[in-house]
C-alpha cells in the first residue's frame, strides 16, 4: 500500500556508509585500556551516542565527557575503510530537491568527515549529538528534523540500521525501513528491510511527487510529496 510522506530522515553510521571497521578499531583500543571484555562490548556501541554509550558502563574515576571526546577526536582521525553502502549516493541525489535530512548519534564534525570520506552528498540539514538533549532511542533527534523540514516526524520515513534508532524512530510515530547492509545476526523488528538502496527503485511522478519502491518487497511502496522544500534554519 503507498504510504505518503513528507520527509525522508536517515541515520548516518551502517545506514547510508558503513564505518564499522573505523569505530570498532577506536573503541576496541578504549575498550582493553579500561580493561573490559572488548568481544561482549563492542555490540553495544553502535547506534548511541558515544557520551551515552560510556555513561552507561559506569567506571570509576572515568570523565565520560573526556572520554567521549578523545574518542570523537581518534574517530575524525581514522577513516580508514569507511565506504557508502551500495547504492546510497544514488538514492541521496535523488532525495536533493525534496525534503530529508542525515539524523545521527555522531557529532557533527565527525558526521561531516564520514560523509565526504564515503563520497557521499553533503546533505542540506544534519541533526547531530549535538543538537537535541537526549540521544537515541529518545526521539528527538527525529522530531526535531522534521520540525525543522515544516512538518512532523508521524509524515517522516525514518531510514535506520540499529536497534536504538529502529526504537527513536518508531518513538516517534515515524513509518520506518531497517537497512540491514552492516547486519551480522536479524534484528528483530517488525519493520520491512533492505539489504542496499540497489533494492529500491525511485521515480517522479507526473505531478512531480517521489516514488520510493521496494523493487524485491512489495510492501515498500511511499510517496514523497512535491513540497516546497524548506530552508533549515
């Protein structure tokens, strides 16, 4: 069934690049430093932000501000292997005259240095770890976008790979697509999947409207609309 919206919002890392090799190599060095299990910790880092994912283990005598930035820092120097998942750079051009925005759990200036390292396109609004008070699975980051893009976030399709995202993203009443590209083991979710953009075919419209098509899920079938597109403030 087609399914209109008004925005398309995307996560950044395992969604439309794939930075795993990047983060794991920080945060598996950070990881044996605080003598942790670095095998059963290193699952849990993605898709949050970093401060977060740090605050959660609770160390003793650990800044977890200081610790987050020193690991951002070794983040935006090591873009080794960072590459876009198959058929994203194709997808984001065909979004550019509409309404979507990247919405990440990464920090801006290290949002921006994965983006141009993957040759992906600078997108016209970017919600970073920065921008909204509670990070994912809060749903902010997503109302605040679609805000931000003059509608809200229940007219949005929200693009997501992990399962903190899949949860802001459904938070905030938002339709969502799981991008399963970086996916070692299923997510459970009740949300349909791709495995690359390659599975979507995307039209206009004679009434200049997106069509966004699951070319192997039937069920993948949106309509973005021919709004005037916003400038974000």
């Amino acid at each position: 069934m087609q399914q209109p919206i008004n925005a398309v919002l995307l996560d950044m890392d395992g969604t439309i690049l794939n930075s795993i090799k990047s983060a794991e190599r920080i945060w598996t060095a950070w990881a044996l430093r605080q003598g942790l299990d670095a095998d059963s910790f290193i699952p849990t880092i993605h898709g949050m932000q970093a401060i977060s994912t740090i605050r959660r283990l609770n160390l003793p005598g650990l800044d977890p501000e200081l610790e987050a930035a020193a690991i951002t820092k070794a983040e935006i120097d090591d873009v080794e292997g960072i590459e876009a998942i198959a058929g994203a750079a194709a997808f984001l051009k065909a979004l550019t005259p509409y309404r979507w925005a990247i919405v990440t759990s990464a920090p801006r200036e290290l949002a921006m240095r994965r983006i141009q390292a993957a040759g992906l396109p600078e997108p016209a609004l970017l919600i970073a770890a920065e921008d909204v008070p509670n990070g994912k699975p809060a749903p902010d980051c997503f109302q605040f976008a679609a805000a931000k893009l003059g509608t809200t976030a229940d007219k949005c399709l929200v693009l997501e790979d992990s399962p903190a995202g899949i949860l802001a993203g459904e938070r905030a009443g938002a339709h969502v697509l799981v991008i399963t590209a970086t996916h070692h083991h299923p997510v459970a979710t009740t949300h349909e999947g791709i495995s690359s953009y390659d599975e979507l075919a995307v039209t206009t419209t004679t009434n200049g409207a997106l069509q966004i098509i699951g070319t192997e899920n039937s069920n993948i079938h949106y309509l973005l609309n021919a709004l005037p597109v916003s400038s974000p403030a």
